[in-house]
C-alpha cells in the first residue's frame, strides 16, 4: 500500500468534530488531535474571555510559529553539515 493513500479520519478539537483527509497513521492523527485539544484547554485556563475562534487562531499562529523555527534549525544543520 503506498503512503500516498489518503486515509479518513474522525477528529474531535474543542468539541466539534471533524472528518480529515491525508497519508498520515492513525497514531500521528490521535497525538495531533490530542496536543491541539491541550493548547486550546490551556488557552481556556489562562484567558477564559477568549472565543473559540480566537483560541483557534492562537493555536494556528503557535503552531506556524513553531514550524518555522523547526525549518530554521534544520537549516542550521545543515549548513553545519557542509
């Protein structure tokens, strides 16, 4: 079976559920769905006032955030490995 193959996938992200399409296991969607659900529950905590398209939009930005840094240091890496 190629890892091409679009798998669907029932998510569940402050309690609304979704139906997701893509290559990735079972067990990479579940730890996903399960940090998303964690980063929006400590958003509740630490700003109640918040809307959920707000704390979804936090997450969005945090999670991009974190992706460009990740991109910059194996950039680092690599250039390190030259």
């Amino acid at each position: 079976m190629s890892e091409n193959v679009k798998k669907r996938y029932k998510i569940e992200i402050d309690g609304e559920t979704y139906t997701i399409a893509g290559p990735g296991s079972a067990e990479h969607v579940k730890v996903a769905e399960q940090l998303v659900n964690e980063q929006i529950e400590y958003l509740k905590e630490v700003n109640p006032k918040l809307s959920a398209l707000q704390r979804a939009n936090l997450v969005a930005f945090n999670a991009v955030a974190d992706q460009i840094e990740k991109q910059k240091e194996v950039e680092r890496l690599h250039e390190q490995d030259q």
